[in-house]
C-alpha cells in the first residue's frame, strides 16, 4: 500500500526551552539558586514545604528537607493532548503539549500580584498549549491505525508514537 504523510513535528526540546524562557521572561517561575536555598533557615524550608502539602517525615534531617523543596520548586510538568479526525475522507492528527500549573514551581497570582505585576491569571499564562505534531493523511485508515494502537496502551508512550510517524516519513 503506497500513501503519503505530511505534517510538522516541532522537536519537544525546543518547545520546552522556548516555554520556559516565555515564563522567566514573565517572571512567573521561581528560580531560586543554590546559594538563595542554603541561605534559608529549616523554619522558612518547613514552612514551604507545609503549603506544598509535603507530608512530614520526622526523621527527616534539615539538608533532606533542603533537598526535596529543591526538587518540588525544580520539576515542571507537560501534559500531552491528542486529537484525531477525518475531514474529507483524510485523516487529521494534533498533538499539543502546554505546560501544568504547579504553585510549586510557578508564583500563584496573588504572590505576583503582591510583587507588583498587577492582576495576572498566572494558570492561564502558563497553561498556554503549544502545537507539537501536526499531520495530514490521504489514506484515513493509516492515521486511525495510528490513533487506535496509541489507544490500547495502557500508557501514553510518545516515544513510540514519534517513531511511529518518523516510520511514516512525516516532513518536518
């Protein structure tokens, strides 16, 4: 059977740098240093982690607590959305990343209202879906195959997916 594909693949990594920059540049995202977190006392650590809803440990030491808000306030999460359909008897896929709002890692809108930045609906900011493949084929069967393998994984395994596409020549 012979078909062929067009669509764009945008390489994750680019729209994950390019998001990121966005946000710093808005000042949304807290990028506390090294230095700024060994400068904080246990009480300002324990404290955060409590409004992160960290569970206590009480045998935690003071450098565990230290390392696990590090980790809280330095891990981003994506969320991957797909969509597929038929127009005209051509199969159509859509797949957008956009980032998932965490207090943990991005200011709330009340602590950048405090700041300074006026009323900004900091959720919606960072929640801004990027296009990440887009793609057309003439042969509907070929995207639904696509889509239905995708859909009997228990898991989203993007990886497959991306090599899936690269398997069908995708233009990038």
């Amino acid at each position: 059977m012979q078909f062929t594909v067009s669509g764009r693949k945008i390489p994750l990594s680019e729209i994950r740098k390019r998001e990121l920059d966005r946000c710093e540049e808005l000042g949304v995202v807290r990028a506390y240093t090294n230095n700024e977190y060994e400068q904080m006392s246990d009480e300002e650590i324990t404290e955060r982690l409590n409004e992160l809803g960290d569970v206590k440990n009480p045998g935690d030491t003071p450098g565990q607590r230290q390392e696990r808000l590090i980790k809280f306030e330095r891990t981003r999460h994506l969320m991957v959305w797909g969509d597929g359909s038929t127009i005209l008897n051509h199969g159509h896929l859509l797949y957008l990343i956009k980032s998932v709002y965490d207090p943990a890692f991005y200011y709330t809108s009340t602590e950048m209202k405090a700041k300074g930045h006026g009323d900004l609906d900091v959720p919606t900011i960072v929640e801004k879906p990027h296009i990440y493949i887009l793609g057309r084929c003439s042969a509907k069967e070929v995207c639904i195959g696509i889509l239905e393998q995708l859909e009997t994984e228990t898991t989203c395994n993007l990886n497959k997916f991306v090599a899936l596409l690269e398997a069908l020549q995708i233009g990038r």
